[in-house]
C-alpha cells in the first residue's frame, strides 16, 4: 500500500436542515471590529500614530473571519449580497460625507481630537447597530421557509 497515493476520504455533507439561527449568528464582539474599522478616520484625525494599531486590527479581522468565523460564511455572504447591506454601507459613508460637509458648511467643521473622538464613537456605535439589524434580518431570511411563511391576507 502507497501512503502517498491514498486518497483522502469525501467530506461528510452538512444537513443545514437543523441549522437553528444561533449557528448562523455571528457574535456581537466580531461587529467591533468593523466598528473601529468604520471609525478609523476619525481615529486617526485624533490620534495619528494610530495607524499601526489600526492595521493590526484589520489583520486580526481577516484572520478571525477566515479561521474562527468559516463556518458562518454562508452569513457572511448572504449579508454583503444583501441590498440591505450596501444600503447600510453607502448610508454609512454618506452620514460621514455629509455630517462632516454640513458641519463645515456651518462653520462648525470637527477639528479638535474630542470632537473626532465623539465622532468616531457616534460612527462606531452606528455601524455595530446597522451591522446587528442587517444580521437579524438575514438570518430570517435564511430561516424562514415557505412553510412557516405568515400567510397573507385572506380573500
């Protein structure tokens, strides 16, 4: 028998029929992450020797997201294909455009490290809150089946 010509064995297939939503559910902590992400102008208005820092975080979301998070790609996936979260991510970027375009306009433009702090918070907290509702609604998206579908109206 020849150890180098050995055929691996086929991979068990995955019964998604008794996946619950918890499965799916990606914990709140890994929304962190794309919350200091979103923040990150701010941040590094605030503190620019900040950027390092920033750089090890993103690495350590890529890394969580291909190692502790595959099982939950399927997700993943379903959230950035989603209308919904390109709504939510051009929504985002249109809030930091045109807060920080109509608080200039105003004379009141941010350029003190409290104000980009309190900035990078209110985006920070923002993203996390869309990123959780966006979560929830694709994950009864997912769940639901025509089955358990509310039924419409009666005629």
């Amino acid at each position: 028998m020849n150890i180098l010509k050995k055929k691996a064995a086929p991979a068990e297939a995955i019964d998604t029929s008794v996946l619950v939503p918890a499965d799916y559910r990606l914990p709140i902590w890994f929304f962190g992450f794309e919350g200091v992400l979103a923040a990150a102008f701010d941040i590094l208005k605030a503190f620019p020797s900040s950027w390092p820092v920033l750089l090890v975080l993103l690495a350590v979301n890529i890394t969580v997201s291909l190692t502790m998070m595959r099982k939950r790609i399927k997700l993943a996936k379903a959230l950035w294909r989603g209308k919904e979260t390109r709504k939510v991510a051009f929504a985002l970027i249109a809030l930091r455009v045109g807060s920080h375009f109509a608080l200039n306009a105003l004379g009141l433009a941010v350029t003190s490290t409290l104000g980009h702090v309190l900035f990078a918070l209110v985006m920070s907290a923002t993203t996390i809150g869309l990123l959780a509702y966006s979560q929830e609604a694709a994950i009864r998206a997912l769940t639901t089946t025509p089955a358990t579908a509310p039924a419409g109206p009666a005629s």
